[in-house]
C-alpha cells in the first residue's frame, strides 16, 4: 500500500466510516477541516514488512513485467 492509499485509509477510518454527511457540501467541508488538521499531530507511517520483503517483491514484479513486455 503506498502512502496515498494509507492516508485515504486513515481518513475513511478516522472520520468518514461513522460520519453522517447530510450534503456533498458537508462531506467536503469534513474532509477539508480533517485535512487541513492531518499535521496538528504527525505520527510517521511505518511499514511491518521488512524492506528485504518489498525488495523482493520488487524483483518479481520487475521480472514479470520485463518478459511481458518482450513477449507480444
């Protein structure tokens, strides 16, 4: 999961889930203010899977994608 998809997570998990919008324009104005508040209190992203993990990872992707493309 990259960084983007965490924050959209934290978002949804934090204020949206049990919110209740009752408008496009209130839904906004709540994204807006929990975004606007997301650095009053920064906690880093960590990630529980060891770096050696996502490089591998990385390899067999690259590896894949790299004989898909030779092979039209």
């Amino acid at each position: 999961m990259n960084l983007v998809e965490s924050w959209f997570a934290q978002l949804t998990r934090r204020r949206l889930r049990h919110g209740v919008f009752t408008s496009v324009d209130d839904l906004q104005d709540t994204i807006d203010h929990w975004a606007a508040h997301w650095n009053d209190d920064p906690t880093p992203f960590t990630s529980a899977i060891p770096a050696t993990d996502i490089l591998a990872k990385v390899q067999r992707a690259r590896t894949v994608l790299t004989k898909s493309a030779t092979h039209h």
